[in-house]
C-alpha cells in the first residue's frame, strides 16, 4: 500500500467538518476509513472488505476504552457536566459572579478575561485541569459582559496548553524528560529543557495573542461573527439562576485544584511532575461533584432525587462532547498503527538543509499533531528524530527540541480531533466545531510567525 495513502483518514475528517459541519460524522467516517486501510495493509481484501473495515471500527471503539487513561478520560468528562450543573443550579454561579462585580475583582469585559489568563496560567499542573477550572469560573462572567464563549473557549484553550508546555513542572515535562534521557547531548536534559522557554515561539505568540484579544478587545474573522450572535452550547446561562452563595461554586473548585495537586503527589510517590494526570483529574473531579451534592443537600433547598436528576442532565448535555472524545481517542489509535506522523516526519527527515531543520520540524510536529490530534504521539516520532541529529550535526540542542515541542503544541490546543479542544468546548460552554473555526485564524496566524522565528534562529544558530 502506498505511503501517501495514510494521509487519507485525516484529509476524510477535514474535508467532511469543511463540508457539513458534522464533527461527529467527520470522526466516524474517518475512523473507517483508517481501519479498511489498516485491514488492507495487513492483507485483507475481497466481497467482506466493507463488512470486515465496519466491523474493525467497532472494535477499535471499543478497544480504546480498555486503557485505563482513556477510561478516566471519558469518565471525567461525563462528570464535568454533572459538576456544571451542580455549580451552577445551586446558585454559586451566579453568586460568584455578582461577588467579583461588586468587589471591583472583575467589573469590566478586560479585567474578566485578565482573570480567565490568569487562572489558566497558574493551573499549570495539567492543561486539561487548567483549561477546566478557567472555563468553569469564568462562565458566569464572559455571559455578564455579553462575550461569546467562543471567546472564552479561545482564551483557555491558548493558554492553557502553551503555558503548560513553556513551564514544564507537569506529565509533559517528566515525558519528554524520559524520551531525552538516552541521548547524550553535551547539558544535562533538564538544562536542555530549560533552554526551550524563550526559543518555544509557537507559544509565545500564542499567549501574545491572547493578551491583545484580551487587552483591546478586539476579535477578527470568525470569531467577531460568535460575538454578534453569543452562541452558546445550551440554550440558557448560568446566570439566570437566582443568586445564592458564591461558596457553592468556589468550595467545589477550590476542591477540584487543590485535590488536582494532591493526587498528582499521590500517583507520582511524592513527585509532582511524575504523577498520573488522567488518574488525578478523574479523581479531583468525582471529590468536587461530591463535595458540591452534599453541600446542595445540606442546604435544605434540594432533595437527594433532585441531585440526582440535575447531575444526570448535566451529564446529558455533554454526551455529544463525550462522543467526539471517544472517537478522537479511537482516531488517534487507528493513525498510529496506521502510521500517518511516521510518514510525515519520514518526508521531513529525507530533505533537511541544516539551516532549515528547526523550521521544518516545527511544520512537521504541526502537521503531526493537528492530523492526529496528540502532542504526546507527535512529540514520540519526532523526538528520536530530532535527537540524533543534534547528536550526528551538532545542532543547538534547545533549539531543536522547541521546534518539536512548538509544533506538538500546535495541533494540541487548536485540532478538532484532540481531547484539548473537546475539554475546552466543555469548560466553556462552547460547540466544539464553532471553537475549531474561530480559534484556527489565531492558531495558523500565530504558526506562520513561529515558522518564520524558526527559519531566521536556524541561520543565526546553526
């Protein structure tokens, strides 16, 4: 089978989201799609072929949710709608959100969004967690000052995941840590990793960027249409409930954050940066949905049957969410059997002038993370790719390293087929596909200036 034929499944999802608007569909007819390539790479063909591919979909399905971490993925996902909407029918929403006005914390739309890049900066422990607590407590506050959650969506999403990679005190820093540690290049790993905070020019675009949405207020191309019409993913806000005590959203938020760090101790024996993100957030989340039940029930003003039913429908409203998450993670798993990053960092590393080698690692990490909808699988390829290069040419090791690291980060927070994306859509409030189309502007604007940065730090330091 050709090559060039593994780029098919991910060229099938976007041109079906392009086409009609459909995520879900995009996901399942690209997952076809892989599994019959993946079933004629292995030999298999005659009258069954569409039979057979239909029946592997299914299995791939279903084999994606016997690892533990995609378990708790979609578990956590589930329960964040029930947190939602425990948070916000118990009134602490709409509190919180009249206690910062009041307070001067937040009484105009550019103190709001400060406060949204503030909280996702400092929840850098995990990007999932700080995508999350920044959506769940800014809400409230994006429906005040009439601020489409496609805005909010966009602010958490390019924070969230170009802090966490800048400041790599988390999973992803032990990760590339681990992968780092076989090559012997001249500093010690950490050093190496240290020396990518000011060459990570993706990044630091990205969080650029986002500064100056939030600053002027200003918003372009798809974005300014979400702002005119205020889409959001249901049709009311949280606001509409009668205010009751902000301490009914902030105590289990609060819980989320710091049960987060707590059972990223847990998991990593003592060491935060080794501790298991899935696990801790799947557990923080389930502490805060508890402590928020109870909190309801002790009020007086619920009954047991009636948190059960507003923590069902909250659940509901994410399903469509959770389905896309599991079909990206089936997606994912299909590609990489299949091969498509291989072949796409194959194409890169057969033609590399020296002084172009950080530039078009970063487009292949790009291209790579955005096909497949993973930094970790991106940064897996292309890593021992880059790596024995700086060993054989005597590269710049940091330099190198952030191209890769940009160019996962890339597809990470801005693919319609990353669990990212899908969590910020939740956090926010905000359709997944309207988020993919009004973040995409930024994230290409924001990728041709990194590929420029990468090409001129190639002739100064190679």
């Amino acid at each position: 089978m050709a090559d060039w034929l593994t780029l098919v499944p991910a060229l099938v999802a976007i041109i079906i989201v392009l086409w009609r608007k459909e995520v879900i569909l995009a996901l399942l007819l690209s997952l076809c799609s892989a599994e019959l390539l993946i079933f004629l790479q292995a030999g298999g063909a005659g009258p069954g072929l569409l039979l057979d591919g239909s029946i592997n979909t299914l299995e791939r399905i279903v084999a994606v949710t016997k690892d533990g971490d995609n378990a708790r993925i979609l578990m956590f996902s589930l329960l964040v709608g029930g947190l939602l909407a425990y948070m916000r029918d118990s009134g602490g929403v709409s509190a919180t959100v009249k206690m910062l006005v009041e307070k001067g914390i937040a009484k105009t739309p550019r103190q709001a969004g400060l406060l949204t890049f503030f909280i996702s900066s400092v929840t850098f422990i995990e990007s999932n967690l700080s995508s999350l607590t920044a959506g769940i407590s800014s809400r409230g506050l994006f429906d005040k000052f009439k601020m489409s959650r496609a805005r909010l969506a966009y602010i958490i999403d390019s924070t969230s995941a170009p802090i966490c990679i800048i400041i790599l005190l988390n999973g992803w820093g032990a990760y590339i840590l681990g992968l780092l540690s076989t090559y012997s290049l001249g500093d010690n790993a950490v050093s190496v990793l240290i020396g990518t905070i000011p060459l990570n020019f993706y990044a630091l675009f990205t969080l650029t960027v986002v500064l100056y949405t939030i600053i002027t207020g200003k918003v372009y191309g798809p974005m300014r249409n979400s702002e005119q019409q205020l889409h959001t993913l249901a049709a009311h806000t949280e606001i509409d409930v009668k205010p009751s005590h902000p301490s009914f959203m902030l105590v289990p938020l609060l819980t989320l954050v710091a049960s987060m760090l707590g059972f990223m101790l847990m998991t990593g024996n003592g060491r935060l940066v080794e501790g298991s993100g899935s696990q801790s957030v799947l557990y923080a989340t389930t502490l805060a949905c508890l402590v928020a039940y109870c909190m309801m029930l002790l009020s007086k003003r619920f009954k047991h049957q009636q948190l059960v039913d507003i923590g069902f429908k909250g659940m509901s409203e994410l399903l469509p969410l959770v389905t896309i998450v599991l079909l990206s993670l089936a997606l994912g798993s299909s590609l990489k059997l299949l091969g498509t990053g291989t072949f796409i960092a194959s194409i890169v590393n057969d033609s590399l002038p020296l002084v172009l080698i950080p530039a078009l690692l970063f487009l292949a990490g790009a291209l790579i993370s955005f096909t497949t909808g993973t930094s970790w699988g991106t940064f897996a390829i292309l890593i021992p790719i880059g790596m024995p290069m700086v060993e054989l040419l005597g590269l710049p090791p940091s330099l190198v390293l952030a191209a890769i690291l940009s160019g996962g980060v890339f597809g990470d927070h801005c693919s319609p087929i990353s669990d990212s994306t899908a969590v910020s859509s939740v956090a926010s409030g905000c359709d997944l596909l309207e988020h993919v189309k009004t973040q995409l502007p930024y994230a290409l604007f924001c990728g041709v200036l990194a590929l420029l940065a990468f090409l001129l730090a190639g002739v100064l330091m190679i």
